[in-house]
C-alpha cells in the first residue's frame, strides 16, 4: 500500500517555518505529495497533516485552527503529527508552557477523529534535528498502515539515529524471540514481526508444540 493516500500537509506557527521547509524538502524523499499551504488541494483531501511546532514561543502562536481544519478534511485513516520539543528545554516560561500544551492539543485532537485517522506527536530533543534518521523513521511509521491502532501517543525522539537500509523490513538482521507464539496475539506477533524482517524464535508451552511448529514454519523461523 501507498505510505499516505492524498497529499500531505506541512504547517508550522512562525518561529518554527525553517523546520517546517527542511521537513517538508525531506518529505518529499519518500515519494510524497507535500504542501505547505492549507489551500494548495481545493476542495480535496489530505492524507495527512503535519504541524511543526520546534521553535512554538507562545501558546497564542499556535496554529490550532489551521491544523484543525485540516484534520477535519483527512481521508478515511488518514494521519496528523504534531512535532515539538521537551518543555524542559525551553528558554522561557511562555515556551515550556506552549511545549506542555502540545501534549493536550495532541491528545484533544486525537479524540475527535474519526473513520481509523490517527494523532501522536513527536518530542525531539534540542540536539536532534527534524530531519534526523530517528525523526524521519518514527514520523514513515506513523504514516503508514502499520500505526493503525496508535494514537493519542507522545513518542519521544533523544538521538539522531539510523537510516534502515529498508524501510519496508526495519528489522532485517535483527533476532526477535516470541513467547506464547503457537495462537492468537503470539502468533500475529510472530507473523508481523517476520513481515518487517527480523528472525523469530517461537516458544510456547509442551502441549501446543504442534500449533507452534505451523506457525514458525509459516514464517521462516
């Protein structure tokens, strides 16, 4: 499946505009449809939206109408991610105030959404920049389908982090071990875990060694 279906969304408040043009530049890396205007789609919809908030001075800077309007016209399952900084970084009350409200923003908004649309947030420490491997990684995942039951989170970003050499299997080369893996929740672990790459090890008890052996047989493991 496409990563996003419609065209993506990059808004920002003032101060924070140079994150929100080398975010959306980065974007566009990955084959998306990116916009810096609200009204660049007329009368269509957005795959997602994105609302860049780095350099967020105040809570009154905040552009929550813009990014509300937008999410009010998202695709079925589409994506809003807001992306700020730790309240604890920040230069003045008015900023670490903003920071905090971002948290509540976020989770407001992820209450109101419908039809599978998704809100999280990303907290990316001062030392690392939005374009970052780590930044980049974090924000394909929750774009994708396979963020599909993650919302209302706070995820946050401390170090710049790795490109995956392939972003559709991140764990390739990685070693994955899945105790009760012979049915249900265990073994969707096992098979999604296989999908993204990585080598699973199946344990499970004596007595389901045979549903086990179906289910690691399955996947290569």
């Amino acid at each position: 499946d496409p990563l996003v279906t419609g065209p993506v969304l990059v808004i920002s408040d003032g101060a924070s505009t140079a994150d929100a043009d080398a975010l959306a530049s980065a974007l566009l890396s990955l084959d998306l449809d990116v916009r810096r205007r609200a009204d660049a789609i007329g009368e269509g919809r957005w795959g997602a939206a994105i609302l860049v908030a780095t350099e967020l001075p105040r809570p009154v800077d905040l552009p929550a109408i813009e990014l509300g309007a937008a999410a009010k016209r998202l695709v079925p399952s589409g994506r809003v991610v807001i992306i700020g900084r730790p309240p604890a970084e920040a230069d003045s009350r008015e900023a670490a105030a903003a920071r905090n409200g971002l948290d509540g923003f976020m989770r407001s908004v992820a209450k109101e959404l419908i039809n599978g649309s998704t809100a999280n947030s990303l907290v990316v420490s001062g030392g690392v920049g939005v374009t970052a491997p780590s930044v980049l990684g974090t924000l394909r995942f929750l774009l994708s389908g396979k963020s599909a039951f993650v919302t209302g989170q706070p995820i946050a970003v401390t170090s710049e982090g790795e490109a995956s050499d392939d972003a559709e299997r991140p764990l390739a080369g990685k070693v994955a071990v899945v105790t009760g893996a012979a049915r249900g929740i265990g073994a969707e672990i096992v098979r999604v875990l296989a999908r993204d790459g990585a080598t699973v090890v199946g344990v499970d008890v004596p007595p389901a060694g045979g549903s086990l052996a179906e289910v690691i047989n399955e996947v290569g493991g």
